[in-house]
C-alpha cells in the first residue's frame, strides 16, 4: 500500500488553511466578474516548511476552476534572474493552455513581443547588449498582453491572468522594484487594464523586501502563516490515511499531535514515518504503538537536520542559539532579554541575528520578538550545549 503521507512535496490533505484561501478568493472572485485588475496583491509569508507553497498550489487550481483565471506559476531562485524566467513562464503556460500557438509568443533581445503587441524598451544601439533587459513599461506591457489573450480565451466564462510568485524573498532588489511597480501601474488603471491578479508567497523578510523595492507594497495584504492547530492536524492526519482506507486510533493522533505541534512539514515527515511502521497489509488501523516506532524513526531525521544547522554556525551563531533556546525555548524572546543575556545591545547584536534569519535558522514574526523556525530546535541546542 503506497504510503500516502508527502514530507517532500504537497499534501494529499490540505487542512486548515480555509481563511488563507479565502483571503485570495476575496481578491480573485472581483477580477473574473469585473474583468478588471486586482486593486492590490496577496502576500503570504512565513518560514519553510509551513506550507506557504502549498496553498498558492490549492489557490491556482481554485482560480482556474472556481474563477476561470489562467493561473501562470513562477517561483524566484537566488542569484538568479527571476524576470526572463518570469516571460518563459508565461509563454509556457499560454502555449501549454491553447491560448496561443508554439512558437508565435517570445522575447526578442530586449523587445517584449506578445503577438501583435510589441512593446521595446529604450537602449544605445551604439553599444551591444548580451543579454536581454527589462523596465517597467516592458514588464507592464509583457503582463497587460498576456492577460488580455488569457481573457479573451476565456470567453463567456470570463476569465484573465493569475500570476503566482513562490520564493519572492529570493529576487534581486532590482527584478522586485521592475515587477513590482508593473503591477502598481497595472492596478492603477481601473479601466484600461485587462482582469489580472498578483499572489506571492516568501520568508518573513518579504515583507520588508516589498515595501523597499515599492509603494506597491503598502497596497498588498501580507498573510502571515503560522502552525496547523490541534483540530487541523488531526484532519490531516486523519483525511490522509483515510483517503487509503486507514484510520488512527486517538492515542496515535495525541502522540502525533504533541510531538509536531502542527508544524506541517513534520506532520507530513512523521505521518510518513508512522505509516511504514504500521505494517499495514495485516490491519487498517494504526496504533499509539506504530505511532511511537514511527515518531523515533522520523525524531532520527529531524536531528540529523538539526545537526546540520547547528554545525554549519559560526561561534557567535552558536552562542545566540544557546540563548535564545535558555530564555524562551521554542517561544518567541525579546530582542532585548537575548541582548542581555549575551552582555552586549540590541545594536551589536543585529549583525548574528540577520545571518541567522537568512539561513532560516531564526524568524522575526513580531517585532523585537525572535524565535527558531523550528519546534524542538530549542531543546537539541540544549542538549548540545
């Protein structure tokens, strides 16, 4: 029987994330009746393995089923260009949903062609350009184009453009001040402006990264996304072996439960560890006994990534991990109160801290408040103290 829990990809089960969906249902559902641009963007932000991907997955195939948006995916990588990869993802998913022929929507040097618009942006012909660039007004003018096609192929259904941004945290400055002020000229024409809307997904630093880049981003509905509670879980947990006609017994479910804390990538890595251990071929039912060979075998995974963040920090590092653990556990401590304990100001502090939000280590959810992105992180420092 094939197990049916996904550590490494999306979630058979979806659970808990309704009022996240219905935030972008909220943006969405105006731009197919109205066929007019979203007046901003949604933006959900939290740390890895929380399930940010996920629900961007869920809302694209909503757009397309409840909305008749044509949803076009991108996702920003580090150090690489994100707008090139932005056109040949747009080109794709056109070509792939019949709205235009192969071959007849592409880029041409620093040109934008987009059938029978074509929008180029100013250069020195004096000098060659080896690689294409984009501004504003070829990005607006590229996401106008296709979002007039992606309409048109709609028909009476309505339809328009979903432009879903995963990673956004990793675009350069410079790729998010284009993009981002594209859209702002885009949601600012009411009128002229083809059915399109922008949802994006990134690490709690987005947000600061959006508001930098743009004015944009003081129109954007940023969604913070936290932990599965207890009723949450349980319904992944249980829709999900369900689906293979499998159920867990309430004392398995607990032990899961606390062992997780909602956390989805561990909800997801130890179901997975727990449905191998229930030798399944022999019964439908998994125990508090499965539960707990699978919670051991899987506790063996996450050490070895913890293991890993914490080798791979410099001695400062270390020394703030151990702080931060001491003071608040796996709860959020105060800026201040880690200062102290370390002897030093919040001002000499700053530097250690951002390295470690950048390596996903730590997050800052709430102002002056920092914590790890992990539960149990805190007490594996402990223990290596």
């Amino acid at each position: 029987m094939r197990n049916p829990f996904t550590p490494r990809s999306l979630p058979l089960i979806l659970a808990g994330r309704d009022a996240d969906l219905s935030l972008i249902d909220q943006v969405l559902t105006p731009v197919a009746v109205t066929r007019q641009p979203a007046e901003g963007a949604v933006v959900l932000h939290g740390v890895r393995g929380i399930g940010k991907t996920s629900i961007l997955r869920a809302a694209a195939t909503r757009a397309a089923s409840e909305q008749g948006l044509t949803a076009v995916w991108t996702s920003a990588a580090k150090g690489q260009s994100y707008l090139p990869a932005l056109a040949t993802s747009i080109r794709r998913t056109l070509e792939s949903s019949g709205i235009v022929a192969p071959g007849t929507w592409s880029l041409d040097e620093i040109g934008v062609n987009l059938g029978p618009v074509k929008a180029t942006a100013r250069r020195n012909r004096q000098k060659p350009v080896p690689h294409p660039e984009f501004n504003v007004g070829a990005v607006e003018e590229m996401l106008r184009s296709a979002s007039t096609l992606c309409a048109e192929h709609g028909g009476a259904r309505g339809g328009g453009m979903l432009l879903l941004m995963d990673e956004m945290q990793a675009a350069s400055r410079a790729d998010l001040a284009i993009l981002l002020n594209a859209l702002q000229n885009i949601s600012h024409d009411q009128q002229g402006a083809p059915p399109f809307a922008f949802v994006a997904a990134g690490l709690p630093s987005v947000r600061g990264a959006i508001t930098s880049a743009a004015t944009f981003g003081e129109r954007t509905a940023f969604r913070s996304i936290k932990s599965l509670d207890q009723d949450a879980t349980r319904l992944a947990l249980v829709e999900t072996a369900r689906e293979s006609g499998v159920s867990l017994s309430n004392e398995a479910i607990d032990l899961l439960w606390s062992t997780t804390q909602g956390y989805p990538f561990f909800v997801q890595l130890y179901g997975f560890h727990t449905w191998a251990a229930a030798s399944l071929s022999k019964k439908k039912i998994i125990t508090l006994a499965d539960a707990q060979r699978g919670v051991a075998t899987a506790q063996n995974d996450v050490n070895e990534l913890f293991a890993a963040r914490l080798s791979a920090a410099a001695k400062a590092e270390r020394a703030m991990m151990t702080a931060i653990a001491q003071l608040g556990g796996d709860e959020p401590v105060k800026r201040l109160d880690l200062a102290d304990a370390l002897g030093k100001s919040t001002q000499s502090i700053s530097s250690v801290r951002s390295q470690l939000i950048d390596k996903a280590v730590l997050t800052e959810e709430e102002r002056g408040y920092i914590q790890f992105t992990l539960p149990g992180f805190a007490q594996y420092v402990l223990e290596q103290a």
